[in-house]
C-alpha cells in the first residue's frame, strides 16, 4: 500500500518568516494529496489540496507544489502569523484504486512565535 | 457546511468493557472512515465503508468492528477494550466523486483504564 512520509515533525519559525512542509509518497497511482490543518483541540480541517495534473496551487499565503516524477509534495506559508501554529498533515490518495483510502504524514506541529 | 457528529468528546472505559462509537455526518455521504489519532504516528486508518451495510478493513482493524445500517451513521466498536486502545479517534466522511475531500469530526479522546 502506500506509504507517506512527512518531515519535519516540529517547526519553530519567527512571526512573518516562511514554512516548509515537505512529504513524500511511495504509490505513483496516487493523485490527489491534500493537506490538513489541525488547531489544538479541534478536528483537522483542509486548508488546500493538489491534483496529479497540477504543479502548483496557490491560496492567499498558502502554496502546495508538487513533484510527481520524485513523489514529493510540499506546503509553503509565506508571512506566518501565530494563528498558523498548528498541526499539519498532508495525505496522498487515488481515485484509480478500488476504493478511494487517504493515507497520512505523521504531522508536523508548526510553532509561529510572536 | 458538512456536518460529521461524534456522540462524545471524552469516554473513560475499563479493561474488557464493549465500547461504542458513534458517528453521524448530515451530507448524504457515500464514504465514511474510522481514524485513529496517536503522537507521532499520524492518522491511521481503522475501517471504512464505501456504503451502506459495505465495510473494508483500513491498516489497523484488530480488535475493533463497525456497523453501518444507515447511510448518516457509522459505528466503531471495541468488543473488548485494551488499555493500548487509548487513543483520539476520529470520523470521517465523503462523497464518492473524483477527489473530494474527507471532512472530519471533532474527535472522540478515550481513555481505557
């Protein structure tokens, strides 16, 4: 099956600097990967997503690129505020399987100081 | 908005206990999962089910079940829990179309002492 790796698991950054988030995958029938914000104590949310005909999406300050030839995908926040401090997942997943499963990164708790 | 309903945030169990999950989503979904929520481990995939009365084992099935009688409702069950199925479990549903996203609800955090 596939197999998601996300790095890195903690990301301290200072208020207005940038974050990178970067995950790889293993199943190249995978094609769709979103990612998801998680606020303490409240369900994750998606904040953005990327199709395999996609290289690149953008959202205000949020971008996703994606790398299908190396299978990684990253997430970029440009002037992070301290309403970004989170945890971040990004998932891969495939229409072309049986039946549509979101496979998971482990999360990288994302700390934006003031 | 999509709205998925877990029945509880905190559940405190004993050892053996038969637990009960409840999950309700009001969007007409096709698919919903069970995930369970560990530090460090991401979100890992218990069971799904692509529709009604339909249910495939996700990566990590042992010692739990689910039902699915109704297309707004999936249960997971715990026929008898284990102190290591401590853990924050969350629902999750979509709708069978080309990428569409799972939605998710609020979580359930229990506790089996």
């Amino acid at each position: 099956g596939e197999n998601v790796e996300q790095h890195p698991s903690t990301l301290s950054v200072q208020e207005g600097d940038s974050a990178v988030i970067k995950c790889t995958y293993s199943d190249s029938a995978s094609n769709y990967f979103p990612w998801y914000k998680q606020e303490l104590g409240k369900r994750p949310q998606l904040i953005i997503d990327i199709r395999s005909n996609v290289g690149e999406k953008k959202d205000q300050r949020i971008a996703v690129t994606l790398n299908k030839t190396a299978k990684h995908f990253s997430l970029h926040i440009t002037e992070t505020q301290p309403e970004d401090s989170a945890v971040y997942f990004c998932a891969a997943s495939s229409d072309r399987m049986t039946f549509n499963k979101f496979y998971f990164g482990s999360g990288t708790k994302l700390n934006v100081k003031p | 908005d999509v709205k998925v309903t877990q029945s509880s945030r905190y559940l405190v169990k004993r050892t053996g206990e038969k637990v009960f999950l409840e999950c309700v989503q009001d969007m007409d979904h096709e698919n919903m999962f069970w995930y369970r929520q560990d530090p460090g481990l991401g979100l890992r995939l218990i069971y799904f089910s692509y529709d009604v009365k339909m249910k495939e084992k996700g990566d990590i099935p042992e010692g739990y079940s689910v039902s699915r009688e109704k297309k707004e409702r999936f249960s997971l069950i715990l026929e008898s829990a284990s102190t290591n199925q401590t853990s924050m479990y969350l629902c999750a549903s979509r709708r069978e179309r080309y990428n569409s996203p799972l939605h998710f609800g609020n979580g359930t955090r229990l506790t089996v002492t």
